[in-house]
C-alpha cells in the first residue's frame, strides 16, 4: 500500500496546490525518531547550542519571503500579519540563544557537606539536564511561531533534546521549508541536521508520542485531539510528560463602574480583539459578562457597530469553517440567546464575524445554554449580561481553565467590585490582566502562557525563557570527587556559571 499524499491546499478556493509530502509510515516514523535519539549528544555543548539558534534565526530571516508567501498561500492569514509573526519566530530563537548562554536555566545548586546539622548533609550538587528526543505537535494558527521552527522546538533545542515535529496538514509547505531551514542551520554551525526531523500524518503523530525513544512532548490544538495524545502518553509502559495547550474561552468581566465610565472604548476594544486574525486567536475574548442597564447597552452597541464594520475573512482551513458555523448555529438556536449581529458564512469560503447574548443568570448553574462557556474557534464572542455581582461569581466558578482573564475595571474613582473579581478570576487562568485585551501574547522572561485544564494539560508556559523547564529534569550528586563531576557542578566553576552555594547566590 503506497503511503498517503500530503497536499497544500489554498484555504481562498478550498483547492490542492501541490503535493509536498507523503505520510510518514510506522517505520518511518522509527527511522526519524532514532536518527535523532542518536545525535542528543551534539546537543551538549551550550556554545554549539547558542549559535545554532541564532543561525536558525538569521536564516529564517534571510528566507521570509519565500515562507511567508508559502504561509499566506496555505493560511490566508496575509502577509502583514505573517512579517510579524516571522520576526517574532526569530526573536524567540535569539531569546533562547541568551538563556543558554547565562546559563540560569540549570538551576544549580551546591550545598557542601556539613556535619553540624542534623541529620548531617553530606556534599550534594544540583542542575538539570536535557529529557532527549521532544515530540512536537505544530499548531494550526501560527504557522511559524507556534509550529515548525517555534517557541516548543527553540526551547526544546534550547534545553538540548533534539526534536522531531509533526507537521500541522494546514501548512505543509511552510513546514517543509521551515524544516530545511532549521537542518541548514545546524549544519552551518557544526551540528548533525538529524537535531530536527519533520514528519507529516495523522498517525505518524500517534506512533511518535508511543515511541520509546521519545521522552516528551509539545502540542497546540484542539481540546480532543490534545486530549488524545495526552492519554497515549500516560498510557505508555513510561509514561512521558505531555505539555498541551488545547483550548481556551478567555473569560473577560466588565463591571458596573468600568461599563458606567467608558462603554464605547470598551466595547470598541472588545470587537477589535475578538475578530483579530478571523476569531482564529487562541487568546481570543470568547465569553464577556457585562452588566444589564443603559451602560451595558452602550457597551453592546458599540460592539455591535466594530463587529459589524469587520469585513469577511477566510479561515485557515475549510474544516475550521464548517467547525464554526456549525459552533454558532448551535448556540444561536439556543432560548433567549439573541445575536444582535449574526457570525455565519460571508460567502462560500470566508465567514463574517459577530456575537451572541444571553442573561447570565441561564449560566449560573448547570442546564442547556453549557454550549455557552465552551469555545468556539472563530470570530464570535458570548456576551453574558448580569443584574449582580452574586451572578458574576457564580458564572466564574463554572468556567474552565484558561489561558487569560480579563477584568475591566473604573480607571478613575473607586470601583467597588474589582477586587473581589480579581480574586475570582485568578484561578481561572495563567494571565490576569486588567483594562486591557488578551489577543497578543509578548515573548517576555515573566510572561506566562498556560493555565488550568483544558487550558493546557501542565502547569508550565510555552512562551518566555521559563518554557524551557519543560524539557529537563533535575539530577543531584552526592559525595561525588570533583574530577567525576560535570564542569557544571565542579567546584571552581570553571564555566562561570550563575548558581547558589550553601543557600547564597554565588
């Protein structure tokens, strides 16, 4: 049996633009796994390591017109947003290049033997060290900064585990060439190209989280298939760490002051946000609760007007769309739901954004408007209007995990409400902001990028330096001669190391 054709496809027309791959078999499959098992050891050097980053940054740079035209052909996603995203892809290749050179990353720790304590500690010495081989799930929305040459391979490399990527079906093409950039720049700096291997197909994402040889894994998509690969993982004889982001509803509170002072910018920057990018954001405001009275009703219709003066967009894929007007007929067809500007097909390959509302008392407990508080991928937004705070607290405590909350608050005068709905939607979500949008996520040391299930299925990021934790393990020698140790963890620091000694930052 001949393996199966992998196809670019134009999202525009919902036709096949060439044939770029076949789906990797089982064998395959072993064959890229292994090829990289066997090359973890190049990895070891941080000096190869940083400079093989940053080639993959400059190259990635020196080919941006070819991937981006490669991108905006199989995403529609244009090429102004596509510059954008490649910059940021490249920025967080040198990002990583800068934490492996600190080299804080490893956590040391030195505690030397003391004999006074009781019971008496002796000599132990602490860092991490690389998982191996990552499995990596490319997302769908970002061809290049969630997907082939983004923030879960560069941390992952970052770290030292080679990395074998399945390719998303939406961006074949992009990945292909983003692949051969990244092989390229291991090349260049010395390392075996073997340290990325790109495969394509559904099972051959299957056999990859199943395989022995591969020791964790990244993946940004859907609550079911996450969910999926995230059982076969622990379900292995070795069970592996899992590191899923798979959906999130984004919940945002406007309260009674915020709505009284500034419902226009409010509602204005709503529309903005969630029709960003076609809906297709995974920070996407998907579920507001805002108050009932004339200030929540300018609210609405200064929603009403942005949504409405948002053109039609295409999806990333034909499958996405039949997804989401299906998603909104749904929770349209649902009592006392009105849509006050109705999402649903623009034309035969581009939808039209808008948004739902419903009181929010028919969310307080459990009943047929739950559809409500699940997310819709695309550009549709729930708009829960509340008579009393007591309601808002009960809709919060039935929502999900998530990646953001958002409260929007008074920016002048007292606003009664606000910290007590700081306080609920805390643990909700990774990021809490306030008076601002959740669309737009920056590569920053303190940012977080995860939260409670669904939201992602760890408690870790995927964008910041601290995303590459999720690639090591920490190891401690104990009374072990200087000479058997690594350089790392040698007394004289031979690498000039940051790290602690004795519970002092040395």
């Amino acid at each position: 049996m001949s393996a199966a054709p992998v196809w670019s496809v134009d999202p525009r027309s919902g036709k096949p633009r060439e044939q770029v791959a076949v789906e990797a078999t089982a064998e395959e499959v072993d064959r890229a796994v292994r090829a990289a098992h066997s090359v973890r050891g190049a990895l070891a050097d941080r000096t190869a390591r940083a400079a093989f980053l940053r080639a993959a940054a400059e190259l990635l740079e020196e080919s941006g017109p070819h991937i981006i035209e490669a991108a905006d052909a199989e995403t529609a996603l244009g090429p102004a947003r596509l510059t954008g995203e490649l910059a940021r892809t490249a920025a967080q290749l040198r990002a990583f290049a800068e934490v492996v050179d600190e080299g804080a990353y490893l956590d040391i720790h030195i505690d030397h033997e003391d004999g006074s304590r009781t019971p008496p500690w002796p000599d132990l010495r602490r860092y991490k060290i690389p998982l191996g081989v990552v499995a990596v799930y490319a997302a769908s929305n970002f061809p290049l900064a969630f997907s082939v040459p983004g923030g879960d391979t560069a941390s992952a490399l970052a770290a030292g585990c080679p990395v074998v990527v399945k390719a998303h079906p939406g961006h074949p093409a992009t990945s292909e060439l983003c692949a051969s950039v990244l092989r390229r720049a291991a090349a260049r700096t010395g390392l075996p190209e073997d340290v990325v291997i790109l495969v394509h197909g559904f099972d051959a994402g299957v056999e990859l989280v199943r395989h022995p040889l591969v020791s964790a894994a990244g993946f940004t998509g859907s609550v079911r298939g996450g969910r999926a690969l995230f059982d076969a993982a622990a379900a292995r004889p070795a069970p592996i760490p899992f590191h899923g982001e798979l959906g999130s509803l984004n919940p945002v509170v406007v309260t009674a002051a915020a709505a009284a002072e500034r419902s226009e910018q409010i509602g204005a920057g709503l529309g903005a946000s969630m029709t960003l990018g076609v809906g297709q954001f995974c920070t996407k405001p998907g579920f507001v609760l805002a108050p009932s009275g004339d200030a929540g009703d300018r609210l609405v219709k200064a929603l009403t007007g942005t949504v409405s003066d948002t053109g039609s967009g295409v999806m990333l894929d034909h499958r996405m769309r039949d997804a989401f007007l299906a998603g909104v007929r749904e929770r349209a067809a649902l009592p006392d739901v009105e849509a006050p500007v109705t999402p649903g097909a623009g034309s035969e390959h581009t939808v039209s954004a808008g948004f739902l509302t419903v009181p929010a008392a028919l969310l307080a407990a459990k009943g047929p408007h739950d559809a409500l508080l699940e997310e819709c991928f695309g550009p549709v937004t729930v708009i829960a209007r509340y008579d009393a705070e007591d309601e808002v607290t009960a809709v919060l405590s039935r929502l999900p995990g998530n990646l953001t909350a958002t409260l929007q608050t008074a920016t002048e005068g007292d606003d009664p409400e606000a910290a007590a709905l700081l306080t609920a939607l805390t643990p909700l979500a990774g990021r809490i902001l306030v008076n601002g949008w959740p669309t737009g996520v920056a590569v920053a040391p303190a940012q977080h990028h995860g939260g409670p299930y669904p939201a992602t299925t760890s408690p870790s990021t995927s964008v910041g330096a601290t995303a590459i934790e999720r690639w090591l393990r920490p190891v401690t020698y104990q009374s072990t001669p200087d000479p058997l140790l690594p350089p790392e963890l040698r007394e004289a620091n031979p690498l000039d190391l940051p790290r602690r000694v004795d519970g002092r930052r040395a």
